[in-house]
C-alpha cells in the first residue's frame, strides 16, 4: 500500500507538471467560475437575510417635512387612524429617527447630520401587507408629508434585481464550469497520451486497473481542488474587504457553508473531468 | 500448463486467424511457433495472454479456463506470464534498473523485493554493469536482454517470445537464445514465435506449425520445415 501512495503521488506530481501551462489554465477556469457561484450564493444569502430584517419592522413609513406645522401633522395622523387599510401606526420623532439612522447606516456617512435634520415619521402596519402601496399612493400628497415608503415594495424590487444578478452570475459560472471540466478532460487526456508507453508495459506486467487510473484520476481532483481553493480565497477576501450594506452583513457561518460548497463542485467537477477522459481514452 | 481445446478465433472482417487448435504444452516445456506472417501466431500469443478471447473452445492455464476469469482478475493473470517483443518495448526516460524495477512496483511489490531482485536479475542477463544506463544508449542485444530481465523478474510460469531475435544479428539472436535457454532450465515454459529458420533447426525443441490459422505440425525435437520455410 505505502509503495502504491509513493508511486501514485510521484506520477501525479510529474503529470501536473509535464502539463504545467494546461493545468494552469484548468485550475484558473475552475477559480474564476467558482468565484462566480461563491459570489451568488452569497448574494442569494444577504438577500434573504436583509428581507427577514426588514419583514418584522414597519412596512410603511410616512415621512413628514422637518417643516411641516402641527396641524399637519395631527391631520395625518387623525387620518392614518381612521383609514381601514390601517392596522396601527407608531409616531417617530426627531430623536427616535435619528437614533434608527446612526444605527443603520456606517459613521462616516451620518456624522455630518443632527437630530434636528432628521424627518418624523409614523411607521404603520397596514391591514393587509399587500395593501402597501395603496396607503403609500393615498397619503404621499397630503400637505406636509415628504414621502412615504413602502419597504416591502423596496425589498420586492431589490429581490428581482437580485434574482436577475444571481441568473446571470450562476449561467456563466455554468458555462464557464463546462469549459473547466472540458479543459481538466483534456490534460487528463494529454497526460495520458504522454504516458501510453508506460500503461502499455503497466498493463502487460499485470498492474490492475485502478493502479493504473488512480494517478489519473488524482491529477484532476488536484486540478480541481486547487481551483476550487482560489475561489475560496476570492470569495472570502469579498466578503471580508467589501461587504455589502450593513444590513447585509452575514456570519461566518454562512461564509463557511459557502466556501464548503465551492471547493465540494471544485473538487467534484475535477474528478467528473478526469473519469470521463479515462473512460474514453484509458484503454484498460 | 497451457491447453487449447479446439480454439477458434475469426477477426471482424472474417478471416479466420485460428482454426480448431487442441494442443498441450507441460510445464517446463520450451516451444517455438512457427510459420508465416499471418499464420496466426501473434493471436496465439494474444489469446494466451488473454489480451483477446477465443470465438469457440477453451484454453486451460494452470488448469483454469482463462475464459471464465472476470475481468479484474486479468492482470493477476499476466503477473504470472513474461512477455518479450521484437520491438522490447522498454521505457526510454527510465534506465535499465528502472526500467526492470517499473515491471515489479506497478504490482505493488515492496521496495526490499524491487531492491533485492533487479540487481540479482540484471546480474543473470549479464547488464548489471549498464544498470544506469538508458536504453539508447545500449545494443539492440542488450535492450533485448533488459527487456527478458523485466519479463522474467517476477518469475513468471510461463514466458512468451514474440519474434524476440526478429531485429538482432546473429550473434546477439544466440545470446538472446542461451538466456531463454537458462530461463527455461529453471522451470518457466517458454512459448516462442519466430521466423529464424537457422534457429530452430539447431536448438531441437518442439516445432509446432501454423499456416492461415491451422497447426499443421506438433513435433517434439524438430526443424523448421522446407515448406514453411519457403514463405518467408
């Protein structure tokens, strides 16, 4: 056994690097298009995080004009109480915003507004969550409201965006893995041509079969292993140096279960890669 | 050690390569095949080392259907058969010990085993002064005789010969010939495929014939043959 580990390891080693330009170009394929797959499933993943979030809060907000007088504002308020598409609404004042605000949102990009800036607002519910924009589309023009937002509206949006990105990114990353596989096939492919002699003799002194295949075999799952790695690392290094919105932000538990994923279809596709060139080329 | 019982092999394009061959070889024996090119003597060899099966009848090594062995069990078939080219197909990156050494760990032989018994074997075909060196660098009598080394360094039961001399001067054919002789002499049945007329004459081993696929002559102690020595 600890003589096969020996010569296994060594052909592998010298198919690797007898075909070195091809497997760099096999193992940066798979590491580009993994990268790809690592990206959208972590997109897919903040996604649903950053809607659960904002699911149990509000899901209208009136926001007032800093300006608007108090009549304004007790006529809105009279008015959100009596509609029927409204379970309840909860008044925000200046310091109240402002508090959700600094929470929300990075320092450097709240240090240069005051509470004194900052809108009121009533966060209502309403009724049915569906109704949204009616009470949104009711009460944007009435005298002293600045806007009204609808977040579900919001999230429904940037989830359609979202799924549009993540369509696209997971169609190339299968194509581009398509093209890795095809690419680990192929050195594989090389690799055996190069050392027909030697399966010729193996196969005449009486090796079995899988002594033959196995450095084979070993050769793509490397390919893809190290391919799978590098993605690994770009994944990772995204998540670390260019998080998305706060909001978004995701443990790295979700960062583990990601990369586990991405080096699983790496190491995965090496070996389909390699199985089939020597179904079709290992002639044993 | 080796029975054909009414073997028969047609290739795909119908021409029959073996007609109904029943012959037996025992242990020990020292066997030339003869006969022209397409006589069917490289199938023979094929079929013995069951690169190929036969299309009818059976053939018997050590006592076993060679037919019936699924598949995996093949290459522990071949540990127990040497085989030796016209062309000796050696590797050209390896030296002479590797290359002899290569043949015992693909079988997954101990590196004590590869170090005691390559040396011993380079010593008896009478290279072990050109163990580092590569295969070019050799006679074609010596890469004949690293490739005997490597055909019998497991010690097979049974060795086959394809034309081993086909590419060799006389001289060399002869010392090719008194190491097969030797190898025989421990034991080993050596099955031997050749055209060398000169040869079979003189060794007086068992002469069986082939022509277009049948045996035409099972002969112990004989010659090649004014017949079949005329297609050459």
């Amino acid at each position: 056994m600890r003589v096969y580990f020996r010569y296994a390891f060594r052909e592998t080693i010298s198919n690797l690097w007898r075909n070195r330009m091809m497997t760099l170009a096999a193992v940066l394929t798979v590491a580009v298009s993994l990268s790809l797959v690592g990206s959208a499933l972590l997109l897919k993943q903040s996604a649903a995080q950053a809607s659960v979030a904002w699911q149990t809060g509000t899901r209208v907000t009136v926001w007032m004009n800093p300006t608007a007088s108090q009549g304004e504002l007790d006529a809105v308020r009279t008015q959100l109480a009596d509609s029927p598409l409204v379970h309840r609404c909860v008044f925000f004042d200046q310091a109240r915003d402002y508090k959700e605000f600094l929470a929300s949102l990075p320092p450097s990009e709240t240090n240069v507004l005051t509470a004194a800036d900052m809108p009121t607002s009533f966060r209502c519910e309403p009724t049915i969550p569906a109704d949204a924009f009616i009470v949104e589309s009711t009460f944007k023009n009435q005298p002293g409201v600045y806007d009204v937002t609808a977040p579900e509206q919001q999230i429904r949006q940037m989830n359609h965006a979202i799924r549009i990105l993540q369509i696209v990114f997971l169609a190339l990353a299968g194509v581009l893995l398509l093209s890795a596989t095809v690419l680990i096939l192929n050195t594989i492919r090389m690799a055996i041509f190069a050392r027909r002699r030697e399966v010729s003799v193996m196969k005449l002194v009486g090796a079995t079969n899988w002594f033959i295949r196995i450095p084979f075999i070993t050769e793509g799952f490397i390919q893809g292993l190290l391919g799978s790695l590098v993605a690994a690392l770009a994944v990772t290094a995204l998540h670390t140096w260019y998080p998305l919105h706060n909001e978004f932000a995701l443990n790295n538990v979700a960062l583990l279960g990601t990369n586990a994923v991405v080096i699983g279809v790496g190491v995965l596709i090496g070996s389909v890669g390699s199985a089939i060139a020597i179904r079709r080329f290992l002639d044993v | 050690m080796i029975r054909f019982e009414n073997v028969g092999k047609t290739y795909p394009n119908g021409t029959p390569a073996l007609k109904d061959i029943n012959l037996d070889i025992e242990k020990g024996e020292f066997v030339f095949l003869v006969g022209a090119s397409g006589s069917g003597k490289t199938t023979f060899l094929r079929l013995l080392l069951r690169e190929e099966l036969p299309d009818s009848g059976r053939i018997l090594e050590a006592g076993r259907d060679i037919g019936e062995l699924p598949k995996w069990r093949v290459p522990y078939l071949r540990r127990n058969i040497g085989c030796v080219f016209q062309d000796f197909r050696l590797l050209p990156n390896k030296t002479v010990y590797e290359n002899v050494a290569f043949a015992l760990e693909v079988i997954g032989r101990p590196r004590s085993t590869v170090e005691s018994q390559v040396p011993q074997i380079l010593e008896l075909v009478g290279l072990a002064d050109k163990s580092n060196n590569l295969p070019s660098e050799l006679s074609g009598g010596e890469q004949q005789r690293v490739a005997v080394a490597r055909a019998f360094v497991n010690r097979p039961l049974i060795l086959l010969a394809d034309e081993p001399t086909g590419n060799l001067d006389p001289a060399n054919s002869e010392s090719i010939m008194s190491l097969l002789e030797r190898i025989n002499r421990t034991g080993t049945t050596v099955v031997m495929a050749t055209h060398d007329k000169a040869l079979v004459d003189r060794m007086r081993r068992r002469v069986i014939v082939l022509d277009k696929g049948e045996m035409v002559r099972d002969q112990v102690r004989g010659v090649y043959g004014v017949d079949e020595g005329a297609h050459r």
